[in-house]
C-alpha cells in the first residue's frame, strides 16, 4: 500500500483506523504544504470535530494547519424563537416531541426541559417513526415532531411527508437548515479567512459531492468531501493541502465508497416536493439566504405554525449575554478561548447552545480535552 496515493487509500477500508497509515497520511499532509504558510481549513459537522477531536487530529497534523468548526451543529444553530414556538405549543397541552439534543437548550423562554418539569408534555423520540407512533397511540391529542437538522434529517421528514397516510392529530414544527448556503455567507464575512472546506460527508450523501463544486467555481476555494475514520478526515486534509500548494482550486471528494456526484435522487425529490425553499435565521450566524425549509402550502395542514396559528417573532440578539457561541460557529475562536468555557459553562451546566448537544463543538472538547 502507498499511504500518501489517496487513490489506494480509499479503497481499503481496514486502513482508515490503521496506526501506520494515519502516520503515512500526516506525513503526506506535512510534504503536501506551502513553505511557510498556514492553512486554515474549515469544516462544517460535528460529527467531523468528534473525529478531529476523538482522535486527536489536531495534534497529530502540522502546526501550520489549523482545522476550525463552521456552523454544522443543527442543534446549536436552532434559533430561540423556533425553541420559543416549541414551548408555546407544549404549554397549550400538545405531546411535543424532539431529539434529546433538543430538549436542555437554553434560551430567553426556557427549555423544552423546563416546560416539561412544569407539567408540560415533553417527549425525547429517536426518530420521526416514533413520533407517528406516538400520535396513533393517543388519538385524542395533538402530537407534534420539532424537526430539527440539516439535509440528513429533512430527507426522511420530507419522504413521510410525501408519502402521506401521516395522523390527522399530527404535525411537524419544521426548523431545517441547508448547509451549502451558509458555507457561502461564511465566505463572505470579512474576518473569517478559510483557505478550504471539508465538506460533511453524510450531507453529501443526499445532495451529492456536486453540491460544493459552486465553491471552487464561484469563489475559487478548495473543497474535498470526507468522511469520518480518521484516515478519511487526513487524507481530506491532505487533498486540499495538495490543492491548495499546486494553486488550484477544485472539488474533491475523498469520500467515494457512499458519495456519488449526483447524490440521492429519491431524497432530493422528496425535499423538493415537500419543501420551499426560504431565508432562515442560525443562531449566533443571522439571517441566510435560501437556507431553510419550510413545508410547501399543499402540506399546510401537517404545518404545527399553521396549526397553532402562531408567530413568534425573531429576535437579533439571541445568545445569552457573554457567550461566545457565534464566534465558534464562525470558526473565529476555538471553545477554549471563550472566558466561559468549563468555569460558567460546562457539560452539566451548558450556558451557550455549542456546550449542550453531542454536536456542538465546545461539549465535543469537553468532552475530549484541549489538543496539545
Ligand atoms: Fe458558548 Fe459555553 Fe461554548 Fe462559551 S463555552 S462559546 S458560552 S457554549
């Protein structure tokens, strides 16, 4: 095996873990880069900065490549009016469903936690499936699913949706985000400099590795899809690395075994049926262009806003006050440089959104230390 080709690499799958070739890789990044420059690289998953994290990748790549965490935890960029709506329809007496993730977020109107332990009926389900059970069981009450997250879990939403047959005493309070879209605010703010984008390599899935060539094209930054075995975060480095010194700017996608160009076809038809496509709020990011979905007006009647004919306004400043979320989601700081992070803020007492869901990134370095 040639550990430095990406080609022999990625089609041995028992390697991605092996000792031998994360060193062979860290190496190739090491001949792979500019003389005396830094890179900054940018990704935008948690489930990327738990493998960054788990394996200590930071502190096995050179120095001169910093790898920062965009906007990609959907729980932390849950904007608290969307958590407020939640609340106001569990306070009116309806079984309100979410992830777990969902339910200790604080914001200025509580938790969903906190209106449970008010008597509200607030229930943690693992799936959408099991939020449709919930409402077959109990006929006589309204059941609501917030569904939260990114194209991964809108593509499953949106199939059910389609599919119809759901409960007439259902409906789902919809809070999705595209991820493409805010990459290319990122892009466009004035002191965020990135240098190249992994892309998340399960959004990829759906969409297809096609939906980043926009950014070599429209803005000449490198982008590679990867995976999440270390080996696959590496050798994605290692792709843009090589880039990046031969001064070229193009899609790469390190992660072909499930990443096809054109995507999930199926699913990509599913979301365009069920869902418009309209600016979104992010938390601690603002307000994105053509970033959020919401359900399409022959789907009204399973729309819980509609439903509960409410709106709750958007509020600009929205963290709480001192918290430093908006500049790790922007990739301006790591958790560590917040004054907050494991003194006020902590896994068991979360301040900001980034300490609360196993996707945030400053619980990931909690959880796993600050690299050395
Ligand atoms: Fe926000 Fe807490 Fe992270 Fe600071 S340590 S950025 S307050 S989540």
């Amino acid at each position: 095996m040639k550990p430095a080709d990406p080609d022999v690499i990625i089609r041995s799958e028992a390697a991605y873990r092996d000792a031998s070739v994360v060193r062979d890789l860290v190496n190739a990044i090491e001949k792979g880069l500019t003389p005396g420059r830094t890179l900054k690289i940018m990704h935008v998953c948690g489930s990327h900065e738990h493998a960054v994290q788990q394996w200590g990748l930071r502190s096995l790549i050179p120095k001169q490549v910093e790898i920062f965490a965009g906007p990609g935890c959907p729980v932390c960029v849950c904007p608290s009016f969307e958590i407020g709506e939640a609340l106001t329809i569990a306070r009116k007496g309806a079984i309100m469903t979410t992830y777990g993730d969902m339910l200790r977020v604080p914001t200025p109107y509580g938790s969903l936690l906190d209106a449970k332990a008010e008597g509200a009926d607030v229930r943690l389900v693992y799936s959408l499936i099991d939020a449709v059970r919930l409402a077959k069981e109990n006929p006589g009450r309204e059941v609501v699913f917030f569904s939260i997250g990114f194209e991964t879990t809108a593509a499953p939403v949106a199939a059910l949706v389609v599919r119809g047959g759901l409960p007439d005493n259902f409906s789902l309070l919809t809070s999705h985000r595209l991820t493409p879209p805010a990459m290319e605010l990122l892009l466009g703010i004035g002191d965020v400099h990135i240098d190249g984008f992994i892309a998340p390599g399960h959004v990829s899935v759906i969409l297809g590795a096609n939906a980043w060539d926009i950014f070599p094209r429209a803005y000449h930054m490198p982008v590679v899809v990867a995976g999440f075995e270390p080996g696959e975060v590496l050798l994605g480095l290692l792709m843009l690395a090589r880039q990046i010194r031969e001064g070229k700017a193009i899609l790469g996608n390190a992660y072909p075994k499930v990443v096809c160009p054109e995507g999930n076809s199926v699913a990509r038809e599913a979301m365009r049926t069920a869902f418009d496509c309209v600016p979104a709020w992010w938390r601690g990011v603002g307000r994105v262009p053509r970033s959020g979905l919401v359900l399409k007006p022959q789907f009204s009647s399973l729309d819980a806003r509609e439903r509960f004919g409410f709106c709750i306004q958007p509020e600009r400043n929205e963290l709480p006050p001192g918290c430093s979320c908006h500049l790790v989601m922007l990739g301006k700081i790591y958790p560590s440089q917040c004054p907050l992070f494991e003194k006020k803020c902590t896994p068991a007492t979360p301040y900001g959104p980034c300490m609360v869901s196993q996707e945030g990134t400053c619980l990931i370095w909690s959880k796993f230390g600050k690299p050395f």
